[in-house]
C-alpha cells in the first residue's frame, strides 16, 4: 500500500521532467574559435503588454565536451542576455546579461525603455530565427 503514493509521486516527477527542459535553438554560425549564439525557444514567449518577443540567449562552444553552454542564468557555464524584440520595426531592446559571476536581472521599467535598431549580423539572425512563427508563441 505504501507504493501507491511512491509511484505515483515518481510518475508526476517524471512527466514535470520534460516541461522543464531548454530547447537551444542556434542563430548564429560558429566563429574562428568555436563559439555559438542561441536562443531558448521554451523560454521566448510574447509580452502581452508590448507584443515583443522576448527571448533569453546564450554563447555555446560547439564541439565541447562537456558544451560549455548555451545554459540559462544561475548556471556555471551561463553566458547570455535576455532581449525583446519587435519584430515588425526590427528593434530590441536588452533587458539584462547574466554570467557565472553576475545573476540575471531585470529591471520592471523595461517597456518604456527606447530601444535600438536591429545592427549587425548578429542581430538580424536572431531577429530572423526568433521571430519566425511569433504569433504562434504564448502570451505572458
């Protein structure tokens, strides 16, 4: 009777397992020493009041064993930005960094913050990848 309630809390462990994993998805090449820029498509959703996208990134060594990243904030190996983006004016706006060293934090006044064209490569591959199927992504 007493492995009832053991499986059944086993069970509910093992189905919550997959909702909390990260789906790296890369939106630059690797550059001269191995590094990638990703972002994690399970965490990008739609900012109800704003309609950006937003998105959490990170760098990754492609080829690593173990990766050294993409991995989110408060991770040893996690390097990134978390970023809102507008896809139809193709601006962002950065809403904070994290490291290994320094937790991510955002500030609760972002959406009046003034944001930045779109400049770069880089920026325009995230655009590109981020904002593909945006409508279909949840509203927070």
């Amino acid at each position: 009777m007493r492995r009832a309630p053991a499986i059944a809390a086993l069970s509910v462990f093992a189905l919550a397992l997959p909702a909390a994993a990260e789906t790296w998805t890369a939106y630059t090449a690797p550059n001269d020493k191995g590094l990638q820029w990703s972002f994690d498509s399970d965490y990008s959703y739609r900012d109800a009041a704003t309609g950006r996208v937003v998105v959490l990134t990170a760098i990754g060594k492609v080829g690593a064993s173990p990766r050294m990243g993409p991995s989110g904030p408060g991770a040893a190996d996690g390097v990134g930005f978390i970023y809102a983006l507008d896809c139809k004016s193709k601006n962002l706006l950065s809403l904070g960094s994290y490291s290994p060293k320094n937790p991510l934090e955002i500030g609760g006044d972002w959406r009046s913050a003034v944001p930045k064209k779109a400049n770069g490569a880089d920026d325009a591959a995230l655009m590109l990848q981020a904002c593909t199927n945006a409508e279909a992504l949840p509203t927070k």
